[in-house]
C-alpha cells in the first residue's frame, strides 16, 4: 500500500540532513572485467552509464550507488581491510545521504536525474571478491540500483540532490 504522502512518516522520510558528495565513479566494460575509475561519465536516459557492460539494458539499473559510510563495515565484516570500491561492483560511491532514503524518489547528479528504483543487493561474486562470507558481509550494505530518466554528465565532486 503507497504511504500517504501528508503522513507525518512520509514528511519524516522526504526529510533529508544534506545533499551527497560523489567520492567515486567506476565502470565495467565487459563480463567479468575489473571496474575501470574514471573522474567523470555520461549517464543516457533508459540505458545507463556510456562505457558500462549494462549500458542499453532494461534501465531500472542504469547505474548502481553505494554508500561511503558503508564501506568500512563492509570491510570489517569481510575482514578486508584492503578493500576499494572497485572490488564491490557498484558504479558510484556518495558520502553523506542515506541512499536507501532515495528509494523510489528523484534525485540529480550534475546534469543527470535518476530515481532509485530497488535496493542493491549482493551478488554471488562477492565470494569471489571478498572471499568466504563476502556475499554476507554486503548484505544490508549494498545500496541502491537507479533509472536514469534525464541523461548528463557528473563527476568526482559532484553533490547528489534529492529533488
């Protein structure tokens, strides 16, 4: 059932403490690929990021986002503490808002506007990048999967603004 919008939960929810920082961009070209960092993309509305193996897909995950907050947990629980954002799969990393918050609401990254469509959950190659439990240690922590509805550009720096 949708939340009431004039709800006090959904003023409580729509209620974010500030904008995100955009602290990492990476991309995988191809199956099975390292994740390559770059300081800006372009995101294509319906598609996802130029240069990203998921690029022309169904656009509900155009792109995936993680939270900075979230890597030393994950970190900790995979007991490593070598961890990079590149090993975790996700397309951006964002300090500073709670992604989950954005669930199912609009939000801009430079010139683009996505909606985040789902939570991200872990998949089985996290054994492979974490080791034994890596699938485990992501869970909870994995962020959130978007559409892209307006193309752009963003890059390192960049705030990320619930709309």
């Amino acid at each position: 059932m949708p939340l009431n919008p004039d709800s006090p939960l959904a003023t409580l929810m729509a209620t974010l403490p500030r904008a995100g920082k955009v602290e990492w961009i990476g991309l995988r070209p191809a199956r099975d690929e390292a994740m390559i960092a770059t300081g800006t993309v372009e995101a294509t509305a319906g598609a996802g990021l130029v240069g990203d193996r998921y690029k022309g897909g169904s656009g509900k995950r155009g792109i995936t986002l993680i939270q900075a907050e979230h890597l030393p947990a994950i970190a900790a629980l995979a007991q490593r503490p070598d961890l990079t954002p590149a090993l975790l799969r996700r397309n951006v990393v964002v300090s500073g808002i709670p992604l989950i918050a954005l669930k199912q609401r609009r939000f801009r990254i430079g010139t683009a506007i996505f909606e985040g469509t789902e939570e991200c959950d872990p998949c089985s190659r996290m054994e492979d990048a974490l080791g034994p439990g890596g699938y485990n240690a992501m869970r909870g922590h994995g962020g959130l999967c978007a559409r892209i509805v307006e193309g752009g550009t963003f890059g390192l720096g960049d705030a990320l603004e619930a709309l």
